[in-house]
C-alpha cells in the first residue's frame, strides 16, 4: 500500500549528537527521508525554512533558543509542517504549551523503537488527508 506514496521528509532538531543518531536510525527508511538535521534551535529554524520538510522532530529543551520558541517561528511561516516535540519531560505545563503552539504530537525518551514509528505514522496520514497529492 505504502509503496505508491512518496516519503514524508524530516528534520530532526537535538541538540544531543547520540539522540538526532537514533532518531535517524528509527525515522529513515520505506516512509521517511530524514532529509536534515541541526544541534540547535537557531540553525533547526534555518534549515526548517529552507528545507521545508513535512514533519520536524524538535527537542523541548536546547540551550540558547528552546524547542517551544522555535516551534511558534516554524508554525508561523511553515503552517503544513507538522512538528513532533522530543522531550524526556512528563511535565503537564510544556505539553500543554507545545500544544498550544501548534504541536502535533510527542516522542517520549528514552525511545521505544514502536511508538516512535506509529507516532511518526499517524503525523504522516494527517498530513497526507489534509494534502492529498
């Protein structure tokens, strides 16, 4: 089924070297070219806005801008760009922030290979009924 569709394209943001590996790792494959990657906030913005990728994968909590700003700059000028918020944090106040924002959803560390895949998924058969191609 998945064959005749072509692959959702993302951008992982982290500032963590190991967490963007692994992400990449889980994400790159039949449904998605990870097609970027960035270690802060500041160069994730410009490569969002230049790659223009379908889903974001971007980590809460960076040093200098965080994940919660530089998702309101994404969700300002790439409105179809779906993000997916990275966080170790069960804090309600974040989630609920980052909802606010304009997330669409949370991949939860540690990893669980599963979740992050069917989370991932569900973004990409949002996108595609709201892009149909």
């Amino acid at each position: 089924m998945a064959t005749n569709l072509r692959k959702m394209t993302v951008l992982i943001v982290d500032d963590n070297e190991m967490t963007r590996s692994l992400l990449r790792s889980i994400i790159q494959g039949d449904l998605f070219d990870v097609i970027g990657e960035a270690s802060d906030g500041t160069s994730g913005l410009e490569r969002a806005y230049k790659l223009k990728p379908d889903i974001v994968c971007l980590d809460v909590s960076m040093p200098g801008r965080d994940g919660l700003e530089i998702l309101q700059e994404i969700k300002k000028v790439l409105k179809q760009t779906m993000v997916l918020m990275v966080t170790a944090s069960h804090d309600v106040s974040t989630v609920q922030k980052a909802i606010q924002n304009g997330a669409s959803g949370f991949i939860i560390k540690p990893f669980n290979i599963g979740t992050v895949q069917d989370t991932l998924e569900s973004v990409a058969l949002k996108l595609r009924e709201l892009n149909p191609k």
